[in-house]
C-alpha cells in the first residue's frame, strides 16, 4: 500500500524509518519531510494544513493510508476533512478528528474531560481578559511556583512555571492582554503545581481497544541540571526506571482506562496515538497533559523499542481490531541526544552544513530540523538531529549517543550532557 506521513520533525523520521521496514508497504511519501526522510522515501512540497493539496495528492498517487504526525493538521480537522469527502473517506487516518484533537487544542477543555471522567490531575481554573483580576486572586490563593498554561497550541512554549506571586501577575497580563503567545493565550490555565518527576505514556487506540506502548522521559529544559527555557526536547529515554509495574498498573486502571473510555461516553471519535504526560507524586500518577499525537523526542526512543510490523499495528486501528495485536517490545534501553541550533529556543539561525553523519556507527539518526540545499545537509530548524542508540542500561544507550553526536558538526551546535541525570 501506498501511505502519505505529514510533518517535517524527528518524529516523522523516525516513523518513516519504522513504516519503511514493513513488507506491506509499497510507497512512502513524506509532505514535507526533510534531508533525513528524503533518503528513504519520497518528501512531497505540501504543507500539513493544505488540504485541497493533500486530496490531490493522495488521489493522484493512490494513497491507502495517512498517517498525521504533528498536532496543527489534527487540530485543524484534516481526518473530518477526510471523512466528509466522498472519494477520501475509505483512506485510513491515523490521527484523531478535530472534536478529539481538542484534547491538546484547548488546555481548558483537556481539564474539564479529566474532571468529568475523575481522571488524577491539578486542581486548576481558567481565566480571559475579562477575568484578569479573578485570575491575580487565584494566584493569591494558591503556593508558589505557580503554572500558567496558555489554553491554545503554543508549538510546546505555553507553559510558564514562576516562583515569584508578583512576576506570575505579571506574565498573566502579558498572556491575556499584550496576547505574548496570540491567540493561544487568549485563554489562561492557572493550576496547582506538581511536585514529582514527570514521564510520557503512550497509548494507541481504535477507539474501543487500546495498547500502551513503552514508557519514556524526556527533558525539556535548554540547559543542564533542568534549567533556562522549556524546549521542544533535548533528549529522551525510554523505558523509565521508577515506572515498575506497580505504578504502570496505577497509570493503565487511574488514567488510561478512564481515558479511553471517556472518550467513548462522551461520544469523541478517537483513532490514533494518545500522549499522557503524568507525574509521579509520591507512588501515585496525576495527568499533566494530553496530547495527540506521539511526542518529540519520545518518538525516537519509544518507536525503536516496538518491535511490530507498524503498518500492521496501524490497519488494526483503521479497522477498530487493535485488540487482535500482541506489541513486541525490544528489552533494551533506548537514549536519544538531541543536538540544537546555537541560541535555540530563542532566535537561532539556519543553513549551516551538518558534517559527520557518515561517520556515525552502531546509533540510529534522525533528522529533526534539516534540509537538503545543493545536495548539503544543512540545519532548518531549532531542533536538528537525534541521535537514538541501544544499551542494557541507560548509562551504556546515552554514552553511545554522546559518543555519535561528537562525530556530527555543525556550526553553534549545542546539546545536553547529562542527560539522564535524574534517574
């Protein structure tokens, strides 16, 4: 069969590189892609959100399959654009409908479902401009650090943790009425803070049955120790040493039954990945976040570990037979590195030649933020290449990709040495 993956990041290569192993597949096309899908399947020049384009496209080179990486496209409803058009609705999408995809569309809306479903989260409330002094005496009310959580996509940078009552004030102004992330902070969460250690639990879902694949941690802070910015994800490793069965049973009775079924009552289509970021409180998980989508970094640690056919894994979903399928996981560690752009996640520039790759042995790459100019690989992105190796421990899979992402240059490279540090 011939399937159309959307996006341009890490997680496409390395879903890419994962459907392009499976015998069932005849054609992979990535729209748009980058240097690193362009070297196993074919990249397309067409945007996620372009639609029209996308139905083109798929009719023309009889596609039987998309598979819809990042948020923006799910969001935006390009599965119900699917559904509602007469020659695409026998296509498979994996990825939600616009009223599912909601759920990491609106922080608000993803609270008020784990409230309805008595799902583990914050207590929370939401505030507009109109609200903005209710909003400073919640903050009153609660403890320090507070958390502001824009409601709307913020492409991973909507959520401020601050230590100080006055600068949390401040920066609810700045989000309600100087619009500091546009329109995705026209509405606010406030919540209490968390105090544990966070994780990422993946689910795959037709719907009605559902499979929870290999738990991961990745780190989101530009700087060593879980400090400066938040990023898109310096780095990932998977599985998670403190996630033993007992919690994981925790996670799958408290939050990922609940969940799915929660979706089924309220009536929300839901056939694809679901992304729970939990938090570990003492022995107990509480949802942070849902996204729907897989994450990034996640992907390219918790993908290698599955040792199934995807594109089997992903017909079941099609055909709501999910609970037919046995996930095969690889016991093995995984660790990936990511290496960024200087100045990332602020201003960074783009073009710089990547050299090294060819020199990088026993550690799968992949590419994150690149392009191909004049037959360069060359950076286009704040995030640019992963680099994801095996181990028995977490120790041994993080030293092979330090010692692979020193082979690879480029110009103001930058990356996380101590990754896995808290574990």
């Amino acid at each position: 069969m011939n399937i159309l993956l959307l996006g341009s990041g890490g997680r496409e290569h390395t879903l890419a590189w994962k459907l392009v192993q499976s015998p069932q597949l005849s054609k992979l096309f990535v729209a748009p892609g980058n240097a690193g899908t362009a070297s196993i399947a074919e990249n397309v020049a067409i945007a996620g959100d372009d639609f029209p384009a996308i139905k083109e496209f798929v009719l023309r080179n009889e596609v039987a399959m998309l598979v819809v990486g990042p948020e923006d496209p799910l969001v935006k409803g390009v599965h119900d654009f699917f559904l509602s058009d007469e020659e695409l609705k026998d296509v498979v999408v994996i990825g939600p409908e616009k009223l599912a995809a909601t759920l990491e569309g609106s922080k608000e809306f993803a609270k008020a479902f784990m409230m309805r479903h008595s799902i583990p989260t914050a207590a929370y409330q939401s505030f507009t401009s109109a609200t903005l002094e209710e909003g400073y005496q919640f903050l009153e009310s609660l403890q320090p650090p507070y958390v502001l959580k824009a409601d709307g996509l913020a492409a991973g940078k909507g959520v401020l943790i601050l230590n100080e009552l006055s600068e949390a004030k401040s920066q609810l102004k700045e989000m309600l009425v100087d619009a500091k992330f546009g329109k995705a902070s026209a509405t606010v969460v406030i919540e209490e803070f968390l105090d544990g250690i966070e994780s990422s639990c993946f689910v795959l879902t037709d719907g009605t049955h559902y499979k929870i694949l290999p738990q991961a941690k990745d780190y989101k802070r530009i700087g060593e120790g879980d400090t400066g910015l938040n990023t898109g994800g310096m780095g990932a490793v998977s599985p998670v040493p403190f996630a033993d069965d007992t919690y994981l049973a925790k996670v799958e009775e408290r939050i990922v039954k609940p969940t799915v079924a929660g979706l089924k009552k309220d009536k929300i289509p839901y056939q694809g990945f679901i992304f729970i970021g939990l938090i570990k409180i003492g022995d107990d998980p509480k949802v942070i976040e849902y996204n729907v989508r897989m994450g990034d970094p996640e992907t390219e640690v918790v993908i290698p570990r599955v040792k199934n056919d995807l594109v089997s894994l992903f017909k079941a979903v099609g055909n709501g037979t999910l609970d037919t399928m046995d996930l095969d996981i690889d016991n093995r560690v995984a660790a990936t590195v990511m290496t960024v752009s200087g100045g990332y996640p602020e201003a960074y520039e783009k073009g710089k030649e990547i050299g090294g790759l060819e020199k990088v042995s026993d550690s799968l790459v992949f590419h994150a933020g690149t392009t191909l100019e004049n037959g360069a690989v060359v950076t286009n992105g704040g995030r640019v290449i992963a680099v994801t190796s095996y181990g028995e421990t977490i120790k041994e899979a993080l030293a092979s990709s330090y010692a692979n992402v020193e082979k690879i240059n480029f110009e103001g490279k930058y990356y996380r040495k101590d990754l896995g540090f808290d574990l």
